[in-house]
C-alpha cells in the first residue's frame, strides 16, 4: 500500500510538472506568435479604442497578432471614426488620430486645453494646423491679462477706466473668452481697440461687457 501511494504521488508530481512545462511552451510560442505592434496616440485622451472589437489603453505600443484590424475611435458627442488596417509579421503601425466635435469642428479642444495639446502632437492636416494656430496666437493674450485701463484724456475732461479679464466659461464659443468690466461707462470699443493695438484678431474671442461703477472691488488691485 505504502509503495502505491508513493507511486501515485510520484506520477501525480510528473504529471504536473508535464503540464506546467507545455502551459510554458504554449505561452512562449503565443508570445513569439505576437509578432506586430500597434503604437497608439488619441485624442482626446479619454477616447474609447477598440481593435476588432477588443479596447486597447490610449498612449501605449501593444503586441497583437498579424493580420487586419478594424479600428474604431469614440467618445460621446464627438464623431466616431473607423476604418481598417493590416499588420505583418514584424511588422508596425502608429494610430495617431483625433476626433472632432459632433458638427465637425473643436469646440471641444477649445475647453480641454491638455487634450488641445494632445491634438498638436498628430495635427496633420491643413484645417487642424489652421486652428492650433489661431488657438496658439490667440491664447498669446493671456501672458497679459488682465489688462487695466487708468487714465485721463489730454485735456483732463474725460477719465476712463476699465479691465479686460478671461471669461472662464465652460461653453465658450471661440479659442478664448473675454470680458470687459467697465468702471466709467461707455469704453467697451476703447477696450476691444486696445485688444486689437496689442496685435490681437477679435475674432479669435467672444468678449462679453459688464458695467461696474468705480467703486465695485472687481476694478481694485488684488
């Protein structure tokens, strides 16, 4: 009895061993297998990438199997791509893609500046390169906000005071918004004029105008 037992356990320790030695072989042979590479960059960040079915993480290279993939790229209220791509043994392929607002445009990158910075890395057409760089020249004026007006006309028979300062809206229509705070009244055009003598385009912002009298806190120095 001690013998069959002893035998017993011995087949039972070979067996497993036998089995952990092919579950080695097969792992090595799907990893060898694993020949192409998928590098994946997506903007925005949070965008759902899926490859014939299967979510991939965004901003990471992943071993696949050689042959064709469809790709898709979504994310809620913006425009869903898809399209195919093949791999070949040893072979490498960049998803470096964005997708747009829902109406074809970046309102979205206009509120998301970390993803509108994501969208500048793979930027390759015409239209996108054309908004980076109004986004660029009109994010410029925030180096100088806010921007205060104090003064007295030539002839000291007009004092005009006013502040331009960045509107922080989450549905800001336009690369930037503005607002112009008015402390004298009626030097909404003397604001936008001074946004213009700085070397800025009006149309790159929407400027809202509030009117404040002088003694409201908002014109004082903080």
């Amino acid at each position: 009895m001690f013998n069959f037992i002893k035998r017993h356990k011995i087949a039972c320790i070979v067996t497993i061993n036998i089995i952990a030695f092919i579950t080695i072989i097969v792992a090595i042979i799907i990893h060898n297998a694993k020949t192409a590479v998928v590098d994946i960059f997506i903007a925005p960040s949070d965008a759902i990438i899926t490859l014939n079915g299967r979510s991939y993480d965004n901003f990471k290279s992943h071993d696949v199997l050689p042959g064709t993939y469809h790709v898709k790229i979504s994310m809620e209220n913006m425009q869903t791509k898809e399209y195919d791509i093949t791999l070949e043994n040893q072979g490498f392929i960049r998803i470096w893609d964005y997708l747009l607002d829902e109406n074809g445009g970046y309102s979205y990158y206009l509120i998301h500046s970390e993803d509108e910075a994501i969208l500048a890395e793979i930027a390759n057409d015409e239209k996108t390169k054309k908004f980076l760089e109004d986004y660029d020249q009109a994010a410029a004026i925030l180096d100088l906000l806010p921007i205060k007006y104090d003064a007295y006309s030539a002839d000291f028979s007009e004092y005009t005071q006013y502040k331009i300062e960045q509107d922080h809206r989450d549905d800001c229509p336009k690369i930037i918004c503005l607002k112009i705070i008015d402390g004298t009244g009626n030097s909404e055009q003397a604001a936008k004029d001074k946004i213009v003598e700085k070397g800025y385009n009006l149309d790159n912002y929407d400027i809202s105008y509030e009117y404040i009298p002088l003694e409201s806190a908002r014109l004082s120095d903080e």
